[in-house]
C-alpha cells in the first residue's frame, strides 16, 4: 500500500440549497454586515469561484461562528439556517460534522438506512420505523450517518470560507469549501483509459480501452408511499433516497479511482421516460454526484476527466460510422447500414473512447 499523500493547490467546494425559511435570516445577515458582499470577475474563465453563477455572492465577515449542528442547519453566530448539508458527498459531510462539536443526529438513522437497502422487508414496516425515527428528538452524536467511509479521501472543512451565492431565480445557494487529501489503497500498475455513460438504468456504464466493460445498477429501496407520511417522516425519506444514490455513485468513484488513468465522459443523461417520485429524488442526487462531486474526486486522485461534448454519441455505429437516430432503439443499438448490434451504453462508451483517441492523435 502507497503511503503517499497528495495535497492539491485548490480547495474543493460543493454547494447546498438554503432552505427559503431562512432567507429572511439571510438577508438580516446581510443587513448586519456578518456576511459582505464579494466581487467577482465578470469572466467565469477569471473567477477563481467556480460553479454557480450568482447575482450576488457574499462571504462571511472574519471571526463568525460557523457550525453545523445538524443534517439540515448551519449555526451562524447565534441564527440557525436551514440547508441541505446532507446533500455534500461523503468525505466532505464527514470533514464537516467532525469540524461540528455541537452536531446531532436522529438515533437509529444508520440502522433505517440498513433496513431500507435490503429487501427484506415490507414497506409497511419500514413506514412504521421510519416515522419511530423520524419523531425522535435529534441527540448529540458527532458521527457522519449515512455516508460511506473513505479510506482514501480526507477533507477537512474550512467554515471560515463558507460563502452564500444570491442566484437569479431568488435562490440562496451555500458554498463549503474543503482542502482534500488523496491516499491511495492501489497502485497505478493497470490502469487505462474508461469511457463512462451515466443514467439511471443502469446507473453508470463503463468501458475499458482494452474492451472489458461493466455496469453499476442503483440499489433497489424497499420504500413506502411517501403520500402517507409526515413532513418529518417525508424529509427522512428524502435524505435516506439521496443517501443511497450517492452511495450507488461513490461506488462507481471508488472503481475509477481504482482503474482509470483517465476517465471520458459526456453530458448526463438521465433516461427520459416518467419517473416515480423516488427515482426523481434519486436521480438528483445522480446529478449532483455528477455534476459536482466527480470531477473533485478524481482531481483529487490526479485522474484527468475529460468531458467530451454530446452529440451522436448513442446513435453513431461505432463499426462503420453511419449516424441515425433510428440505429438505436432504447437500450439496444442496431445499425440500419451495416447490421451491427450491441448493447446502446456501451456504444455511447465506445464513441467516446474513438472521440478521445482521435483528440489525443491530434495532440500527438
Ligand atoms: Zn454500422
């Protein structure tokens, strides 16, 4: 095992909804001169802020209390808002609720996560414990629940860089930012290229230059109707379904790092058929992962990521290059030229691998 640590230049930074009950608490922040306004560049290319576009974005004024106290608030001197912090990838939830000595947690949470993965039970019996849990009072518990321990990132968190983006649609936006080591568990001896396409059915496709490919399904839930439920017992629901998305994306992160010297990947797409209300949730949480927390992980690994614009991608035969939308057919592809058929993902994979050779020979 490799001892070596790798320390990099820039901080990683994921973003969180504020929940809209706390944005007038947000704005007397504002109006206090707790959080001041910050001057960005006009050009993204020089805005040392990547990510979101905002109308305004402030920072906090130095020596605020900054602290999480819970999955769902930031204590911010003496006012508790409300935002999504539940929603960070793992290693960065765990660097923030170890940063948190006043953090509480519902008891029992990991073992209804447990409960909920496995389909051993009934929906009915996991309506009732997810209401038990859900209308217990949180208690002090300085350990991050439904997460997947990391042997292989560390992030600490740096709440003095916390920022809060004003967005253009009224939204508030929370920024947190982390310094994140990298250690790896495997040496870099087989690694190749990957081409990855993501979805929701099958949650990530993934194929090897050398042709080996493998696909990663999202873990079945064994959920109750969430109409039925609660507010509290429906936003237990909701961090348990987000939870498990991310887990199924980390995962996939967990064999990149492990695999790929680089990885290929296009725009997401996410199947566009009607979706239940789980499989929406999920699929936020899908997005997010892809969006935001892939791109941090393997910078992290020193793994480039090449995202390669979409176009075709499904629909071109990777044999002899004919482009038609009627090649494909949901998940199968079948050439109307040439007759080659194949499993659609993996094609939208090979496409990839063939679009990031020829960038390479040009470069070469
Ligand atoms: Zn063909």
């Amino acid at each position: 095992m490799s001892q070596k640590t790798s320390r990099r230049d820039e901080p990683d930074r994921y973003d969180v909804p504020a929940r809209r009950a706390s944005y007038t608490l947000i704005h007397k922040l504002i109006a206090e001169g707790v959080l001041r306004p910050v001057i960005r560049p006009s050009s993204e290319k020089d805005d040392p802020i990547k990510g979101i576009r905002a109308i305004a974005t402030y920072a906090f004024k130095p020596g605020t209390d900054i602290q999480a106290t819970d999955p769902h608030h930031l204590l911010i001197n003496d006012k508790l808002i409300k935002a999504d912090l539940y929603k960070l990838p793992s290693h960065a939830y765990t660097g923030l609720v170890s940063n948190s000595p006043a953090f509480s947690e519902l008891p029992g949470v990991s073992e209804l996560f447990e409960v909920v993965r496995r389909t051993s039970c009934s929906p009915q019996d996991v309506a009732v414990l997810l209401t038990n849990v859900a209308h217990q009072s949180m208690q002090p518990d300085q350990v991050a629940r439904l997460v997947t321990p990391s042997q292989q990132f560390t992030a600490s968190w740096e709440p003095e860089h916390t920022l809060v983006h004003h967005t253009g649609k009224s939204d508030f936006f929370v920024t947190l930012q982390f310094t994140v080591q990298f250690r790896p568990l495997f040496q870099a001896l087989h690694r190749e290229p990957i081409a990855i396409d993501v979805g929701l059915r099958p949650l990530t496709t993934l194929l090897h230059q050398s042709d080996s490919h493998r696909q990663f399904y999202t873990t079945p839930l064994t959920l109750p109707d969430h109409r039925n439920l609660s507010p509290s017992a429906r936003r237990l629901y909701d961090r348990l379904i987000y939870a498990s998305g991310r887990q199924d994306c980390e995962r996939v992160v967990a064999y990149l790092v492990k695999n790929a010297s680089v990885v290929i990947a296009e725009k997401l797409r996410l199947d566009d058929m009607d979706r239940s209300y789980v499989e929406k949730s999920r699929a936020r949480a899908i997005q997010d992962h892809h969006y935001a927390a892939l791109s941090q992980y393997l910078n992290a690994a020193r793994i480039p990521l090449n995202r390669l614009p979409a176009g075709y991608t499904s629909s071109e035969c990777p044999e002899c290059r004919h482009v038609a939308r009627a090649n494909r057919a949901g998940k199968q592809f079948r050439c109307c030229r040439c007759g080659h058929t194949d499993n659609a993902h993996i094609v939208a994979c090979r496409n990839l691998l063939h679009r990031w050779q020829r960038t390479q020979r040009r470069v070469a």
